[in-house]
C-alpha cells in the first residue's frame, strides 16, 4: 500500500533525523515570532498583553502538533513534504493576521488556526488508517477535540475584541486541556501510552530548534534597533548588556538541559508523556520569556537611561522570571530529583529583589538591565558549579549545606 510509505523508517534506536523540509517550515514561525514581539511592544498594557498570551498559546500549539506529526510521518515523501507545505501557507496567513488578530484581521487568524489543527489531523487518519489504526483513532480523537472548539473560535470573529479574548481563550483551554484528558472522546474512549510512540531525541531537537528562533528575535533586535542609535558609550553599553543577556538565557537552557532531556527522552520506554510534559508544556513560559526580553531588549536600548517606567520593568523582570520558570520545570521534568534546580529557584528570587530595589531605589534602564543580567549570570554559574560536586570541591560549606549536586 502506498501510504505505507509515508512513515518514518527509524533506525534501531528509533532515531528520526530532523529534516530540511521542517527547518524549512520553521521559517514561518520565525515571522510568528517577530510579530509576537512587536506586537506586545506596540501594545504594551495588561490588555496587550493578554492578547500576545493568547496568540501565543495559539501560535506554539500549530507548531508543536506539527512537530509531533512530523515524528512519524517521513517527511522526504512528496506527499507528506506537500502537506507541510500548505500548512506553511496557511501559517504565514496565521502569522501575518497577528497584529491585527483582535481586530479586523480577527476571522484569518481563526480560519488559518482551525485549518491547520483540523487539516493535519484529517491527513494522518487518512494516512494511518489500516496501516497504524491506534494512531488513527487518535487523531479521530484529536479532531474531536478541535472540533469542539470551532464555534468558540467562529462566535469570537464576529465579536468585540474583549469578548473574542475570553471565546479565544476558552477555545484553547479546552484544546490544552486534551492532552492532560488523554483526548478522552465518546465511542473512542481515551489515548494511552503506546499512540505516542514518538523518537524522542528528534522531539527535543525540534523543540531546541524552536528555542533558538525565539533567542533570534532578541538578538535580531538588538542588531537592528542598535544600528540606528548613537554609537556612543551608553549606547555600547546597552547593546553589550542586552546581546549578553541573550547569550545566558542560552546558556541556561543549552548547556545542561538541553542535553541531558535529549538523552533521557531518547532512552526513556515512555517518551510521549515524557514529551507532552517537558516539550508540550513546559516550554510554554521558555518562549513566553523569550518573546517578552526581546521586547524589554528593545524598550532598554531605545531609553537606556532616565526612570524605569512599569512597562519596562514588567517585561525586563517579567521575560527573564518566565524564561527561569519555564527551564526549572523542564530540567526537573526530565530529571529523577525530587526538587526543580536550587540555582533557578535562586535566580528567581535574585530577580524579584532586583526589581524591588529597581523600582523603590529609582534606577535607571541600564542598570536595571544589567542587574538582570547578573542574576542570570550568577544561576548559570551557581548550576555550572554544582555539577559533579563542584561545590564541593570549591565551596564545601556549600556542598555540606545543599548536599554534593543540588543541581544536576
């Protein structure tokens, strides 16, 4: 049967190598992003902000389901190449009806969100069916699921912008909550372990890919926003503090999480939950928190000195406390220790105090820019010397107190 052919061949340690076609379908997030990011900045208020959530939400959703289909179909096929590519049409309408999503571009956004959930869960039935039939049944299931929340996203195109957040967030609450339900549908009943029987380092791989496109957008403006500055000290000094801030928001996912959740994945006997826990949700707050410093990195270098405005110091501590957050609970979800990373819980509160004393010691920008900075400097140091007992080694009175690898 030909549609046989449109699965992956995995290898004997069920690896599934990331394929052109998906970078390539990457590209149209990287615009998603960008206008995730310059719309929060254009609207930067509580309203603004719940709004770039909920596209956001919406955003990561068609991506990751995308990303979970592309673990089993083999994207070298025309077919399934073809059908990645109408959902990259469809996500570039998506994409370009953001900045305008709560407002009269409100009915694209939906019509290209629901196409693409219902769409590709349509093509793996067709594909799955008398050849992998539990999968099929649960993306039946799946379909369900979307179809259950097509009215809230039709009712929200033809309201107000206040009333379409609450049918849009409605909407996705209930499409978030499916795969905690185990997609539970009548005449179905629910998923169990063996439908997600994913390669787990090729789903950790893609989800790294993702993380690098939004660390991109901060450094893309940093670029762009410094090229049209003064090129004087204060300025320098603004872009240096913001492209380092960058680098250890890298750091502090790359250098130990990253890796150790790809091998842990790879060699776990139940990589799809695993993966829905890790990968699905919890690098929601990473993203958020990269979408929200792009912006802070933006607001620093365009007013590095003068007052602090409660804008800036929402996004400059807010992006950094959701990066920290998001990478505790993703470090704690793929390791066996009973409590999330000591340094991020200190870096968390390192970050709140340094806001307060921002705020009620009247700081500039800048300075509170490279106050943030230096907390997450100081969490990727504190996690790199707990590693192996490094503290141990250097500090035994810490070791003594936090016990040989308070971190790893």
């Amino acid at each position: 049967m030909a549609r046989t052919n449109l699965f992956r061949a995995r290898d004997a340690h069920g690896h599934a190598p990331v394929t052109y076609i998906e970078l390539f379908f990457d590209l149209v997030f990287v615009f998603a992003i960008t206008q995730l990011s310059h719309g929060l900045l254009a609207h930067l208020s509580l309203m603004g902000a719940l709004q770039a959530l909920i596209l956001l939400f919406a955003v990561w959703w068609v991506w990751i389901y995308t990303t979970w289909v592309a673990n089993w179909l083999n994207p070298d096929r025309a077919n399934v190449r073809l059908m990645l590519i109408l959902l990259m049409l469809a996500g570039l309408a998506l994409s370009s009806a953001i900045p305008y999503a709560f407002g009269k571009n409100g009915w694209l956004f939906a019509a290209a969100y629901c196409s693409m959930q219902l769409g590709r869960s349509l093509y793996v039935i067709w594909a799955s069916w008398g050849i992998h039939d539990g999968r099929a049944r649960n993306f039946a299931r799946i379909a369900f699921w979307s179809l259950l929340t097509l009215p809230l996203w039709i009712a929200g195109c033809f309201a107000d912008a206040e009333v379409r957040m609450l049918c849009w967030a409605a909407a996705l609450a209930i499409e978030y909550a499916g795969p905690f339900a185990f997609f539970a549908t009548p005449g179905l009943g629910r998923s169990n372990a063996a439908d997600w029987d994913i390669a787990g380092a090729h789903m950790a791989e893609r989800c790294a890919l993702f993380i690098i496109i939004a660390l991109g957008e901060g450094v893309l403006v940093t670029g762009a926003t410094f090229a049209t500055l003064p090129q004087d000290a204060l300025h320098w000094t603004a872009f240096a503090t913001c492209f380092l801030g960058s680098a250890a928001l890298w750091w502090l996912y790359f250098d130990t999480g990253a890796v150790r959740g790809s091998k842990l994945i790879e060699a776990s006997g139940d990589a799809g939950l695993l993966a829905r826990n890790a990968y699905t949700y919890w690098h929601i707050p990473i993203v958020a928190g990269l979408v929200v410093s792009a912006v802070a990195d933006e607001m620093l270098l365009a007013h590095p000195k003068g007052h602090i405005e409660p804008a800036y110091l929402a996004v400059a501590v807010g992006g950094a406390l959701l990066f920290l957050v998001g990478n505790m609970g993703f470090k704690r979800a793929t390791n066996d220790r009973p409590l999330p990373p000591f340094s991020h819980m200190l870096g968390c509160a390192l970050l709140l105090a340094i806001g307060a004393a921002a705020w009620f010691g009247h700081w500039r920008p800048l300075t509170l820019g490279m106050g943030i900075f230096g907390a997450l400097l100081f969490t990727a140091i504190w996690e790199w010397g707990s590693l192996n007992g490094g503290w141990q080694r250097w500090a035994p009175g810490l070791g003594r107190l936090f016990g040989a690898d308070p971190d790893a």
